[in-house]
C-alpha cells in the first residue's frame, strides 16, 4: 500500500505566496505594530490542516477534517506583551490586529524594519509524503487493521476503540529584527483503548503512538507492537492487585515514567514561572538539587519526536537545554521574555498552541539522561517497594510541585525481586523533594513513544518525554492499607 506521492517542493520558501503576502505588506503591518513604540514585534502566520477518523467495535462511528489559518500579531514592551490575532489574512484586518496589540506601547520603542532576511533551520522532520496528500483509503484498512489485531491477540477482549489523527501544519515567523523563517510541522498518531471481561470483571487498558513522521511511519510492525501494549496493559490487571500502604521505594520504569518528571519536576523549571517568584526552582540556579546521578535535559532536537521542532514559536533557534547537570541546577526554559530578563539568550522554548496565542516558555521533550546502574541492579536494591510503570490521571501544584498520579499498572517488588503486578495505586509526593531522593538511575533511557500533550495556561502543545529506570527512596504510595 503505497501512500500517493507528493508534489514537487514548493517554490515558496517562505510561504509568502502560501499566504498571500509580501514584503511591502509585511512593512505597513510592522509599521502599524511598531510605531506606537514597543520594544520588539513579530508576525506568526499558520495554516494547519486536520484529520481524524475514530472506529468503535469495526464500525466508523465519526471521521472529521479541518482547516484553520491565520496569523498572531505582538508587541512587546518591557515584560508586558499585547497580542492580537486575525483569522483574515487581507492588509486592513492585519493593519487592526497590529492596532490593537500595540495599544499597550506609549512612545519611544524600535523601529520597524525594512527588509526580511530569510534565516535557514535543520529540517528534523522531513517526510516522503505530506499528510495533506494521503488519502482516507490509505487510512481505512490501518484503522482496520488495529481493531482486528487487538481482538486477535486475546478472545477475552470485548470491544475496541481506534483513533487516527493527522496534521499538517505550515508557519511562518517575521520579526521586527527583519528576520523571517519559515517551518512545514508533521503529526500523526493512532490510539487504540480495549475492554476484557474474564471471570464476571472488566478491565480496560490502552496504548498510542505518535510522531513527526508520515503515514508509511505507521506501518503494520509499529501498529502490532502498539495493539499488544494495549491488550499486555489490560489482561495484566486480572492478576494485579493493591501494593502495601505508606512510604516506600518507588522504581521509576524506562519511558512513560517520564511524564512523572515532565509534570512535578519540568514545569517548575520554566522561566515564566521563576521570572515571577512562583517556582520553588527560582533561587535554585547553581545549586545542588539532586545526587549526581541526576542529569536532566529538554531538547527539541530529536528528529521526528513530538516535541522536535526546526525552530520555536518566536523564530528563535532550538536547542538541547540542560537543566540539571549532575545534580546541579544549571538554566530554565526560555522564550524571549525571560532570556531578556535575566539577560541570556533564549533556550528556543518559546511555544505557542496556535497563532490565536501568545508563547510562553514550553518544555519539548524532557527526559532524564543515562545513569551509572542496570535495571537490575536498581531492583535488586529494593526490599520492598513498587515499580510504576504507566500513569493516568495526575495532579500538580506547578509552583510548590506537589503531586498525586494514580499508577495504571505496575509492580510488586519483594526482597529484591518482582514478585506481581499491582493496580489502583496512587502516589503522592513533592516534584523537588522527589528529584532530592532518586539515588540510583540506570542506563536504560527510553523516550516514549506516545502521544503527549502539555497544557499550560489553557494553552495545549505536543511533547516528549523519556526516563531510565530510577529509584525513589521513598514516596507515600496509596494502597490496600490506605
């Protein structure tokens, strides 16, 4: 099955005709935003197109595919930022959205620039076949496919739900600074959730894959292997029972156990949050703040990953940001509000759900670096504790980094050794605190392969994340006790 191939490569590099605009447009817009006297100003055009198909039970219960366009307009001036945004791409509804943002300057200021040089970015995310041109009966027999696979593998599996989405997204980012760059962003995932009754219970489990990759990423390999986590997940949780109540060794399992540091830990090392003295992180640069086994980092430079991108949301280039280096607190998240206030250069953070936003400082994708130790050994270290291997609902307190995740499935150990699967387990602990315990970590990093998303301030964008096993020496663990 071979996807459609794709036109030849535009002849439009920056997407001007894309949009329908021009250099002598982009003046008068940047002359309207930039003469009432703010600091610094920036254009985000995008256009995304959208398309999804859902299954339940062999039948296709909806199916659905969207455009949305416009362009976000913003001046800044000092720390305060006016944002406007236009779903009209014509001179005089852009003329009033820059009006509108730079109601907030009051004289002095740059002044707006005159040309627009075209800055050059590694592609990350370059495929065969734009999404745009694979057609719905290239997608039909996949979707197809997982429903059947997911009942093939277990005669206990009753029902089955698939979701497909696709997108396909192109931008384009002018600055006040006479800068223009220009960006074509690729997403797919699928998404398969299965019900099993056995011996009068029913148990419910999923599994997803995501990616910067193209239809002929999702092939029948990829998609067994994501139907059998789905049906592993669920049939585990007729054996798995509740772990002891109270504080106790916590091994964080390869991968998905990620999202544990992306949500009590990441967000804490924001800039945004620590410019405003909310973070518990905010006088924490340079200090020791984990064993040196602890090395964290956000990097938006791994190809096809969700959280890769070219550049970020303000034009600025990405980079591999380390965030904690061998224990030591070492930089924050920025965009670039906050790499002017603390007078470094942005980390390339500065992310955006659409051009209806205004960015802010994002993590993409998060992970813990390799450790000194093996899988083994860490669990071998254990007297009695618990594995937490894949999460659901969680709860944080951004500032303070309080947490509560409730443990889909996971893992008994005893005396050093993994003795049952354990479910319905909350744990409870403090992100800081936490990241303070973890005393061994092994050389097993996994960046999972799921599909992410991070909400911030009502705003949602697609991210990675990735952990090698790692200890806890203890966190208060909700079991039978509880």
């Amino acid at each position: 099955m071979t996807p459609p191939l794709s036109p030849a490569p535009p002849r439009d590099p920056l997407y001007y005709d894309f949009f329908g605009i021009d250099e002598e447009l982009l003046r008068r817009v940047f002359a309207e935003l930039m003469g009432h006297g703010a600091d610094y100003g920036d254009l985000y055009f995008e256009q995304s197109r959208r398309s999804s198909i859902s299954m339940e039970d062999g039948i296709i219960s909806r199916a659905s595919s969207s455009v949305d366009r416009g362009v976000g307009v913003r001046a800044v001036v000092g720390d305060q930022t006016g944002y406007a945004y236009s779903e009209d791409l014509d001179l005089q509804s852009m003329l009033q959205a820059a009006r509108t943002a730079a109601s907030i300057a009051r004289g002095g200021g740059g002044a707006p620039p005159q040309g627009f040089a075209r800055r050059e970015f590694a592609d990350l995310y370059a495929i065969p076949h734009a999404w745009e041109d694979v057609e719905v009966a290239t997608i039909l027999p996949l979707v197809a496919h997982i429903d059947a696979t997911c009942r093939r593998l277990d005669p206990a599996i009753t029902k089955v739900s698939v979701t497909w989405a696709n997108a396909d997204s192109r931008v384009l980012v002018v600055t006040s600074e006479g800068f223009a760059q220009a960006d074509r962003r690729p997403m797919g995932l699928v998404a398969a959730s299965v019900t099993a009754e056995k011996d009068g219970q029913v148990q419910s489990g999923s599994a997803n894959l995501s990616a910067r990759h193209g239809v002929e990423h999702f092939d029948t390999a990829r998609l067994d292997e994501m139907c059998r986590k789905a049906v592993d997940r669920t049939m585990i949780l007729f054996e798995a029972r509740k772990p002891p109540a109270g504080e106790l060794p916590v091994v964080l399992a390869a991968g998905a156990s990620g999202i544990l540091l992306h949500e009590a830990i990441g967000h804490g090392m924001e800039a945004d949050f620590n410019r405003k003295g909310t973070s518990i992180f905010s006088t924490m640069i340079d200090k020791k703040v984990a064993a040196d086994c602890v090395t964290i980092v956000d990097s938006a430079l791994h190809p096809h990953e969700r959280g890769a991108l070219n550049f970020d949301d303000e034009g600025n280039a990405t980079e591999r940001t380390v965030l904690v280096e061998q224990g030591t607190m070492r930089s924050y998240l920025h965009d670039r509000l906050s790499a002017k206030h603390y007078g470094i250069p942005s980390t390339g953070s500065g992310r955006r759900q659409s051009f209806r936003h205004a960015p802010m400082p994002r993590m993409r994708c998060t992970y813990m670096e390799n450790g000194p130790h093996s899988r083994e050994e860490i669990i071998a270290s254990v007297d009695r504790g618990i594995i937490a291997e894949t999460f659901t609902n969680g709860q944080v307190a951004i500032g303070a980094g309080d947490f509560t995740f409730y443990i889909k499935n996971g893992w008994l150990i005893e005396h050093g050794k993994i003795t049952a699967p354990i479910k319905d387990v909350n744990i409870i602990g403090n992100g800081p605190e936490a990241l303070g315990r973890i005393t061994m970590v092994a050389d097993d990093l996994a960046i999972d392969s799921g599909g992410w998303t991070c909400g911030k301030d009502g705003q949602s964008v697609p991210v990675s994340q990735g952990l090698p096993t790692a200890l806890v020496s203890k966190l208060t663990v909700g079991g039978e006790d509880a």
